[in-house]
C-alpha cells in the first residue's frame, strides 16, 4: 500500500500590497520526495500524517509529494500558481500509482485571476488520481468552496485558535484515511456556508468565556460520534476580497454507518446551502450552522485606541502588558511594518522595557553594516505598506546583531525550523525594536528569545496577531489588550473597501 503527503501553505491577505512570490516559498523551504518525510516526520499536519502512518498496522509506503510553504503575505502572482499547479500535479504523477492521497493545505490562498487556489488544486490532483481517496486538512481560517468539498473525499479542518492542534489534526486525517481505506467507510461531506465574516480577535476556542469554545467541544464530542467522520467550523479569513468569501460548516458523515434520521430540518435563512436531507450528518451540519449565525454578534471585539491601550499599559505597573497590534499582523498577512503603537510608546518610560516587531530589511542592512553599539539615525516603518503608516524618525542605538532563527512550538506549530533572516535589535530609550529582514511570528516568545530577551520579564510586548498570540501569553501576562489603529488586517474590516464580496453578506449588510 502506497500513501502519497503532500503540503501546500499560505494565508493570503489580498490587502497586502507586497505580492507573493516563487521566491517567498524558496525562502520557507520547499521539499520534495524522500526530504520532506525525512525533514517533516513531526512536524505540524505532515508530521501528523507521517507518524499516524508510521503506527498503521499496515505498514504503508509513505512517498512525498511536495511541500510549498510560504508566510502569510500578499496575493500569489500568476506565474507563481503556474508554478504551484504544475509541481503538485508533477508530484503526483512521478508518485503513481498510490492508493491514497493526504494534502496539507490551509485554504485562504488566492493567487492573481485564481481566488481559489487550493479549490482548483485539488481538482487537479482529483482528475490525476480517479477515484482513490484524496483527504485534505485545513486551517479553521480557510475559505471552504464548493470546489474543494467536491474534489476531495472528505475535509479535516483544526478544532483550535489559538492553532495548537496542528500536528494532532494531520492525525485525524490520516486516521480518516485508513477508516477509508481499510474500514470501507464511505465519506458524504455535508457542508453549509453562511453569509457571515467574524473578526478573529475573539476566536479563542481554548478561553471557556469564548463563543468559540463551547463549538470546539462540540466539533470534538461530533467527531467521537460514531457514523462521523470529521466536522469542522471555518470562520474564515475576513481579509480575502474574493466571490466567495463566508464562514462556513463541513460535517463528513460516512453512508456505511446506519444512524435513524431525523426529519423535519427546514431551511435555514441567511444562508446558501446544498442540497437539503435528513442524513445525519446534514442534520449537525445545519445545527452548528444555524448557532453560529445567531451567535454571530459575540465575535464582535472590544478594541482600545492607540493613544488609551498605551497609556492603560503604561498604568497598568509591574508586570507583563501585551499589546495586540492586529491589524498589522504579519500571521494575518499583513507586512509588519506599522508604527503606531511604536511612536505612541516613545512618548513613555517602560522601568523593563517595551519589546517591539518590525519587518525592515533595508534597516537591518544600514545596522549591519554600522555593527553592535552603533548609533542609528533612520526612519523606521511604514515602508511596506505606506498606505495605513508612516515612518518614524529614531535616533536609536544598535544594541544587538542576531538571526531570527529558532524552532517553534504552541500556536501554528509543532517543530516547526523559522528562519526570519539577518536582524537587529533597536534601543531607543527603553523601547527595543527587534527588526527582521522576513516576515514571521512577530509574536513568539522564541523570536524574542533568538535575540537573548525574556518577553516576560518585559514592561510591555508588542504582538503582531489577533488571537493566536494568546496561547502563550494569557497565563503570564497581566493584561492583555486589542489594539485599534490602521492596518491592512483590521478588525473591523468591513470599514474597509472590499469589491469582490458577494452581497449581501454580514457584518457588512444587516441580515
């Protein structure tokens, strides 16, 4: 038995300016074959899927397809999805025959004239392979389309945001392949989508108080359910300006198991659906449905001016404030380069330091150059994406030289090598400016960490994400707060100019 692992990634933001490119994944780390279940083996949903293998009683012949990793960021040119299709599609022909097939994906990437990347390569992959199983995983921030529920077998999405179960669902999926497989189960995907967008800021599945949590559980007590195969809630990326955007359910029954219906479901409002039954899985799939649009308001964040979230930082005391930047959060594709927490925090004196993320390549080449204890002059931010900040003038001196490089674990990962490049540690007063030449987890405490600083030992950490952050920061930090200010990952998004949205759709039209 020949099973083919293959993974694509990246969370496009189509209000970043800066373009994704062939590049960007090069830099990432693109594999193939033997490398990437070498290089992989437990790592995030590919290590998930090699170890489940691994433990089959089967013994499969797990054959590397291809990874293609990029940061979130801007949309893929056309020429780079070229690229993308054809080593996929070249992949899975140098791997036939294979009996099954496990794709990593993420499910909110848009490439120029393409808006649904992963959609249209699965149904090449599907057209490749015929009828043999094809499971794909994906982020709860994917944007499920109808064509990628029918290219695939079935859909396996993460149960957590904060994103911790990454690696434990590449298990899921492939233990929904053997159930496949070796079971003969027979997957029908129920899914529903809805004509809402949630803000993520309050998406924390693993806070008891959060709306989200309670659909967690209930997503994991469905997927112990026998006759279920896999459910999952896709909240969506808001900041994707495309035709399809929506929130939506995806339960994956299997037709084998027989389960007495339950009837009488009507069609609920608001919402485009497919084909309406009383199969059980329809029926939990409507249910989950129906919750989240009524509850849909709950999602709504309390967000904290600039001028107000630093001055209630600064008077908070001792101990750990974190400020959440979320709109220019480089996990949410923004470019990471806003000042406007950075400025309003010079205006202030941080006893253990204030620790703040920027993107800047070329600041990091002037410091270089100057070396260790140099002073810098310069004007920092606001390069990247010129249209919601502007640079800020420092006078700083260079207090540290460093690679951005380290392993992270906890929210998005599990091992998973970050490489963010040459960078450099800014003093100016006591606000220090870690600036990397790449974009990355501008939140991690092992970023800071890379460069020799304890982010809890600070007065103040500036996160560049909207609620992933809190997986490690919530049991330490004395308080946290949500930013408001400009950005291209905005909370209230629907503030912002979007063109390609269907109509109507909530919060931007009052359903």
């Amino acid at each position: 038995m020949r099973i083919a692992v293959g993974q694509l990634w990246q969370e496009t933001n189509t209000f970043n300016p800066l373009p994704t490119t062939r590049a960007d994944f090069d830099q990432f780390g693109v594999l193939h074959g033997d490398a990437l279940i070498e290089q992989m083996a437990d790592t995030n949903e590919l290590g998930g899927f090699i170890q489940s293998l691994r433990a089959w009683p089967e013994r499969p012949e797990i054959v590397g397809l291809v990874r293609l990793p990029a940061w979130p960021g801007g949309v893929v040119t056309a020429e780079t999805f070229d690229w993308i299709l054809s080593e996929f599609t070249s992949a899975v022909c140098r791997a036939m025959p294979v009996d099954g097939v496990l794709l990593a994906l993420h499910g909110a990437m848009v490439a120029d004239r393409h808006p649904d990347v992963e959609g249209e390569v699965l149904q090449a992959v599907r057209q490749l392979l015929g009828a043999v199983p094809l499971v794909a995983t994906l982020d709860l921030h994917a944007n499920v389309t109808r064509k990628m529920v029918d290219a695939a077998d079935a859909l396996v999405l993460f149960h957590t945001a904060p994103h911790i179960d990454v690696f434990e669902t590449g298990q899921r999926g492939a233990r929904l392949l053997r159930r496949i497989l070796i079971e003969g189960a027979r997957p029908v995907t129920a899914f529903q989508k809805l004509s809402m967008v949630v803000p993520a800021e309050r998406a924390n599945t693993q806070d008891p108080a959060s709306v989200s949590y309670g659909f967690r559980e209930r997503l994991q007590a469905l997927e112990r359910t026998p006759g279920i195969l896999a459910a999952g809630l896709a909240t969506v990326q808001p900041w994707l300006d495309v035709p399809e955007l929506g929130s939506s359910v995806v339960v994956v029954a299997d037709a084998t198991h027989a389960i007495p219906p339950r009837g009488g479901i009507s069609r609920t409002e608001n919402m485009t659906s497919h084909e309406v039954c009383d199969t059980p899985g329809e029926v939990a799939c409507r249910d989950l449905a129906e919750e989240l649009w009524q509850r849909r308001r709950d999602y709504l964040p309390e967000l904290v001016p600039v001028e107000q979230a630093v001055r209630e930082a600064h008077e908070a005391g001792d101990g750990l404030v974190v400020l959440s930047d979320s709109a220019d959060a480089t996990t949410s594709g923004a470019p990471g380069d806003s000042t406007w927490v950075f400025k309003e925090l010079l205006t202030y004196d941080w006893p253990h330091g204030a620790l703040v993320p920027l993107v800047a390549p070329e600041i990091v080449e002037r410091a270089t150059a100057l070396g260790e204890g140099a002073p810098l002059r310069a004007a920092i931010g606001g390069v990247r994406d010129a249209r919601f900040s502007q640079p800020v003038e420092i006078d700083a001196r260079i207090e540290r030289l460093f690679r951005a490089e380290f392993v992270l674990s906890g929210h998005l990962a599990k091992n998973l090598p970050v490489d963010m490049g040459p960078s450099a540690v800014l003093r100016c007063g006591d606000v220090l400016v870690f600036v990397t030449s790449k974009s990355g987890p501008h939140f991690a405490p092992e970023f800071f960490r890379s460069a020799g600083f304890d982010p809890f030992a600070a007065s103040v950490v500036v996160a560049k994400s909207p609620c992933g952050f809190r997986a490690a920061y919530a049991d330490r930090a004395k308080r946290i707060i949500v930013v408001r200010a400009p950005g291209c990952a905005p909370a209230d998004f629907w503030n912002y100019p979007y063109r390609n949205i269907p109509r109507p759709l909530w919060p931007w039209d009052d359903l």
